[in-house]
C-alpha cells in the first residue's frame, strides 16, 4: 500500500503528463532527441568534475552503460507519443532505488538534472516559436523534470531509511552475537600469526616468509576488514584497529627485515612487533566490551543471517572492495532436488536438510564470510578479498563439503545432499543488484548443466536471471 507522500508525488507526475498539446510534446521530444548526446556528455562531465561523483565512475563499461540508461530515460520522459503516467513513476521510482543501493548522493543526481533542464530551456529560446508555445514547452519541460526528481528524491530517502533501519539492527545484533562467538577465536588467530612468524625466522629458518605473511590478508586481518569493519565502520575503534594492524604490515615487519638484511641484532624490531601485537589485544579488549545485543537478525531456522540485512552487509563489502581495490564475490548455493526432498519426506526432512546445509557451510567457510539465507533452499555467501581463482577455490571447497557430510532424514538412512553454486565477481558496478543478478544467472546455468556444480558468471549484463521455479 502506498504511503500519503508517494501518491502524492505520484500525483505530481501525472499532472506534468496530463493535457499536454501534442504540439508541445512533439516540439520538445525533437529538440531533446536532438540535444540527447551533448545532455548525457554534460551530465557525465558535471558528474565526474564533482569529487563525490568521480568515485563513482571509474570503471568505463559501467559508465557507457549508465550513459545509455540516461538517454532511455530522457526519451521515455519525453515521448513522442503520449505517456503512461504510472509507468513513468514506476520507472523513476526503478531509478530511486538504484542510486540509493549504490550510495550515490541524490543531490548529485538533482544538480545533473537541473543542468538537463536549463540546456532544454535554452534550446528552445532558440527555436522559431510565439510567446505562447515557448511558454508551454518550457512548462512542460519544467513540470516534467521536476516532477520526476521528485518521485526519485522520494523513492531515493525512503530506501535509505530503511537501509539505515537494517543498518542499526544489525550492527547491534552482530556486536553481541559474532564478537562473543568469535572474540577468542580471534585472539588466537592472532597470537598464532605471531608464532608463525616468529617460526619461520627461528624454526623454518625462512626469513623471507615475512614479505607474504602480512597481518592484513591473514585470517584475523581479513575478519577486522569485513566483521569489525562492517559493524564498527566510521567509529575510532575500527579506525583505531585498521591503523595499528597497518603499522604491523608498514613498520615492524619491514624494520625486522631491514635489521636481517643490514646483520644487525633483531631484538628490539621483535620486541616492537611483541609490542603492536599486544596494542592490538588491547583494542581488541575495548571492542568486546563494547559489544551490545539484539534480535531478529539470523533466520530462525538456520540461525545464519536473515536476508533482510543482505543490502547493508553486501554496500559495505562493496564500498571496501571499491577503497582498497581488493576484489569480491558473490555465491548463490541452491539446494538440488529440495522439492523432492519435501514431497518424498515431509516438511520436517526439508528443514532437518536446511539446517544442516547452514551448519556445513559456517564450518567451511571462512570467519570474514557471511552466510545468508536467502529464501527457499537458497543460501548466499559474500566472499570479501577474494579473486576468481579464490572464489572457485572457497566455491569448490562448500559443495565437496556438503557433498561428503551425509544427513540422515526419517527414513532412518543418510542422504547425499548436493547444491548447486552459481559464483560471480564484483566487476566494479556500484549497484550491487548487478551482481546478485549475474551470480543468480549463473545459479540457473549450474542447474541446468546437471546440478551439483559451479559455473561463474559471464561479464556483467542487464538481461535479468531466468526464474529456477521447476529446476530444484
């Protein structure tokens, strides 16, 4: 059901389109199919000139493809032929979202559509036109394109709102939920990154190992990126822990290997390393207890995390892959013949085979990914750090996993289970539906090509997934 606020800026739009004269709507749908190209190149340069925009384009396929977006939206806006208002809203409400999935300021997208709007006004002062028909056009085009910005301004807060809302809940389920479960795990990982580089210089007698052992890729570096980044971002604890692990990989390491290679003694660079490790502890002792709780984050069935915190999780891995330049990935795992399963054993064997899979894949996984339900028998991992050698690699690692932990449903026996596992790379789009919809492709080929398999997604594409409805 539409809100007050929605039918109302609905409303707006259908006002602009409704008893335009069709000569009005002819002359400036030919003075905007004429303009179309030197509009999308200044709304592009105004974009990119501006420092928040320029983040947002730095990959030229996804910028030819948003280029071709914009000149479909000025032709729909400005029809030739009459419009369908509550397409037309529909289509700027498909936008809204768009921009607030991929965190593009909105009034970035206003200031580009005011400078569309004084190019059409000042084309057509040039055209041959009366007072009157003048008056009307730039009316038109006036009421248009406000009225458009608006229903995608409005569209645009009330997605973010509830981005925001799943935000909070989430943050405050995750600081009880995974810090408590994970914390020691943690510290031991850390203490164990330790020994082992002092291992290799005492034991392996392999200094040179230093030089790949850095502390931000190893396991607890990559949990503070995409756990503690993810829960804690903008706060002086994240930033407090980012920083000391990057002098761990900038200065200690570095000065233990100056001193190695200059045949100096090494103490005092590994009494510094002892040093940083044991700040990081510390921190690690204030994130704790800063640690509140909440619910209603992880699937009740599951207890792997609802889908409902998808877009809040997947735009931070997405804004930290676009930062730092590391890749990402997405899974989708399907479960194969879940309705058989259903249909020969009852509801009970599905959820028994559901609740298994979840606990197979937190097992196999690594602590820096996250696992959500996805609906049905679906689940998805986001895999942050990880290239598409790696990505085939974790892939491979879940379905072999699942394939040899046989479940025992009613009938007394173990089942094989086996799933399914669409797998994509974030190719620099900034909306991150465009790599659901490319691992989701990719899901349906694998159950297609006989089930129990991985096949990647091709190269990023509009074409939407075909549905798996009947392919379990």
């Amino acid at each position: 059901m539409m809100s007050v606020a929605q039918v109302a800026v609905d409303a707006e739009l259908r006002r602009a389109f409704t008893n335009v004269p069709d000569a009005t709507r002819l002359l400036v749908h030919d003075v905007v199919e004429r303009l179309t190209p030197a509009l999308v190149a200044a709304f592009y340069d105004h974009f990119t000139s501006h420092p928040e925009g320029q983040t947002y384009l730095t990959d030229p396929e996804t910028t030819e493809r948003l280029r071709g977006t914009l000149m479909v939206w000025m032709a729909e806006l400005f029809s030739a032929a009459p419009q369908h208002p509550q397409r037309m809203a529909d289509s700027q409400r498909h936008i809204g979202r768009f921009h607030a999935r991929s965190s593009i300021p909105i009034h970035l997208v206003s200031e580009g559509v005011s400078l569309v709007q004084r190019t059409i006004i000042h084309a057509l002062g040039h055209e041959n036109l009366t007072h009157e028909e003048l008056t009307d056009a730039v009316l038109y085009v006036t009421n248009v394109l406000t009225a458009a910005t608006g229903v995608m301004t409005f569209t645009y807060w009330r997605q973010r709102e509830r981005a925001a809302s799943n935000d909070v809940a989430y943050r405050l389920f995750a600081l009880n939920q995974d810090l408590s479960r994970e914390g020691e795990g943690q510290k031991a990982a850390l203490l164990g990154w330790s020994y082992n580089v002092l291992r290799s210089l005492y034991v392996a007698k392999t200094p040179e190992d230093l030089q790949t052992m850095g502390l931000a890729r190893s396991e607890f570096g990559l949990w503070v990126t995409y756990k503690v980044g993810l829960l804690f971002e903008g706060t002086d604890i994240s930033a407090l822990l980012t920083g000391q692990i990057a002098k761990v990989d900038n200065e200690l390491l570095p000065a233990i290997l100056e001193d190695m290679a200059a045949e100096r003694d090494i103490s005092p660079a590994l009494a510094a390393l002892h040093a940083g490790v044991t700040e990081i502890l510390s921190s690690l002792e204030v994130l704790f207890h800063a640690s509140r709780s909440s619910n209603d984050v992880e699937d009740p069935l599951t207890r792997v995390l609802n889908r409902r915190f998808l877009p809040s999780i997947i735009s931070y891995e997405l804004r930290v892959a676009h930062q730092t330049g590391r890749p990402m990935s997405v899974l989708f795992l399907d479960i194969d013949h879940f309705k058989h399963i259903n249909d020969t054993f009852g509801h009970a064997a599905g959820d028994s085979v559901l609740q298994a899979i979840a606990r197979v894949l937190e097992e196999a996984s690594r602590l820096s990914d996250v696992i959500f339900r996805y609906g049905g028998e679906e689940f998805l991992v986001l895999m942050g750090d990880t290239d598409t050698e790696q990505m085939l690699i974790g892939a491979e690692r879940l379905r072999q996993k699942i394939e040899n932990t046989p479940i025992r449903l009613p009938d007394g026996n173990l089942h094989q289970i086996t799933v399914s596992i669409g797998a994509a790379q974030y190719a620099g789009h900034p909306d991150y539906e465009e790599l659901l919809r490319a691992a989701d492709a990719a899901l349906y080929r694998a159950k297609r090509n006989g089930r129990n398999r991985i096949e990647v997604a091709d190269a990023p594409h509009h074409t939407p997934a075909p549905s798996l409805e009947g392919a379990s």
